[in-house]
C-alpha cells in the first residue's frame, strides 16, 4: 500500500513556483448543474518539473485511499439497471518489468511509484448479477513516464466471465484475453501505444494539463468493450474540454471522447482544483438497438486504509460509503 516518502527543499521550491497551492476538495456529496459548456478553454503547459509536489504528497501519500462511491444507471439489454460503481484511488510502489506490486525488497530492480485505479461497477439484469472491476497503474511521474504500465480487467455474470490484461512492452501492449464465450475465445495479441481510455480516469488525478485535444488516437475502455463485446483496436476519436460548475458554483470540468461519428460518447465531470476528484460521467451508445446513456454521480467519498478494515466491526463503513451492509 502507499509508502510515503521524503522531499527535498528543491521540491518544495518547485511547488511554490508552479503555482500549485490549492485547496483540497472536501468529501460532502454535491450534484450536478449548469450543463451548458463554456468556451474550450487552452490546455495548461505540461511543466518540466515533477507533479509530486508537497501539496500533491500531503493528499495521495498519507497512507490511505480514496474511496468515492457513485449511483449507477448501467445501459445492459437496451434498458437502464440500477447500481453502484466505486473508484479506488491508491499510491504504490510496483515493479515496471514484471508489473506487479513491490512487496519484498527490490534490490536494485526498477521501480515505479504508480498511483493505481480500482474501478468496480455492481448492477443486476434481472434474476442474476453483474461484477465488473477494471484495475489500472499509471505512473505518478507522467512527464517522464507517460504511458500507463498495465490494465487488467475482468467481468462475471452467471452466464461467464472474461479477463483482460494489458502491458505496456516497448512501443505496444500486449493484450491478453480469456473469455467463456466463443467469438472471443483465448487470444494475445499486440497493439501500437496509444493513449488508453482506462487511463483518462488516472490521468485526471495526476495531470490533467496533460488530457490530449482535438482528433486522438484511443484504445476503448476494457469495461466498455466487454460490454459491448468489441474486439480492442486503435481507433480515431474526438476529445475536448468544457469548464463547468455544479449547482453550488464549484468550478468543474467536462472531458469527453467522441469516437467515430458518434457512436460512442464517454464524458468526466471532475473538480477544476486540486485534487481533481471525479464528480461524475455519462457513456451514450446503442445498446441491443436501443440509444441509450449510462450514468453515474458521486454521493459518499472516504479516506481510509480500507486494506486493513476487514473486521466484521468495519463493516459499518460499508453503510457510510453508501453500499448499505449488503
């Protein structure tokens, strides 16, 4: 789990000239208004210095996880089923050539501090239930390392499940997938680098100076692909970004992917300051021949070393993350 770690005067110094002193974002549940994008506002200068600033250290290397818990309309069947999605954001130390979590001493081996994403959906299509979770690692050092390392991905329903894994090797990823269902079978293959859509969400939180504009490059989201059975590819799509505000005046912004000629819209709604928390999104494609939207806006977050809360006793969190004691 997270390890924190020490910081030089020259980073502070660093902090201080970039300006980066803002607040953190309290954790009460707000909702969404004022839809109407403002004008596309200029994408910040990607600063050469490191983004691990002091403030960025006191937030994400305390020891502890975000935890932010949202209600979910899932699109599934052409019809809208109720759920819930979770993002887990957490720091650790991992291991760049196997790509797995340091647990031993490295002893010499490269290591990367990444800052990983557990993004799990729960929704049910009548008698039986969905379990979706996508688990992404992305360098916190984004200006020196800006390739995301590894997604792994894996769905369970009662007819089957499926895994997917990605690892960044050289100039591709090598995608590995494992699936019940014929037409997708047991394959690996190997894709170009591109900008992965599993990766906006991490991106957001680290650097969002750094969400590419205009005509892009993309590998679609695992989750999304499963769902939609879509074999993975690098494909054209069409990014921007909209200032917002939320109904108490908070200042948001919009990132949305437009892929194609629409067929498929995916926009984030995130805090313009720091530590960009992610306020909501919408997903609108035809599902089984029917137009429709998926949506999810957050209600409860916490911070907590939620590794070490699994006592019967630490169930209660369950109720105050919002996910009842189910």
């Amino acid at each position: 789990m997270p390890i924190t770690k020490n910081y030089t005067i020259m980073n502070a110094i660093l902090s201080a000239l970039l300006g980066l002193v803002v607040g953190v974002v309290g954790c009460k549940e707000e909702k969404l208004g004022g839809d109407t994008p403002a004008k596309q506002p200029e994408p910040t200068p990607a600063p050469t210095a490191t983004i691990a600033t002091e403030q960025w250290h006191r937030y994400w290397s305390q020891g502890k996880a975000e935890l932010s818990r949202y209600q979910l309309t899932q699109a599934r069947y052409g019809q809208l089923h109720s759920g819930d999605a979770v993002l887990v954001f957490v720091t650790e130390d991992f291991l760049t050539e196997p790509q797995v979590k340091l647990e031993s001493d490295p002893a010499g081996r490269p290591v990367a501090s990444v800052l990983k994403l557990n993004f799990t959906k729960k929704f049910t299509t009548g008698i039986y239930p969905y379990s979706l979770m996508a688990s992404v690692f992305t360098p916190v050092e984004v200006f020196a390392q800006p390739r995301t390392l590894k997604v792994s991905t894996t769905v369970q329903e009662w007819c089957g499940h499926v895994f997917m894994q990605l690892n960044l090797k050289g100039k591709s990823y090598n995608v590995e997938e494992r699936s019940y269902f014929e037409r997708e079978g047991d394959k690996n293959f190997a894709l170009d680098t591109a900008m992965l859509e599993d990766e906006l969400w991490t991106r957001i939180r680290l650097a969002p100076q750094t969400l590419p504009l205009g005509a892009v490059k993309i590998i679609p989201g695992t989750l999304a692909s499963r769902l939609r059975h879509k074999p993975l590819a690098v494909v054209d799509a069409k990014a921007e970004l909209h200032d917002l505000s939320d109904s108490a005046g908070a200042k948001l912004r919009r990132y949305t992917i437009t892929y194609g000629a629409g067929e498929r819209v995916l926009s984030i709604d995130f805090r313009s300051e720091f530590p960009h928390q992610i306020v909501g999104w919408t997903e609108s494609y035809s599902d089984f021949g029917t137009p429709l939207t998926t949506t999810a806006r957050l209600t409860h977050t916490m911070m907590t070393d939620y590794w070490s809360r699994h006592n019967n006793a630490d169930t209660a969190l369950r109720k105050e993350l919002g996910l009842g004691r189910e």
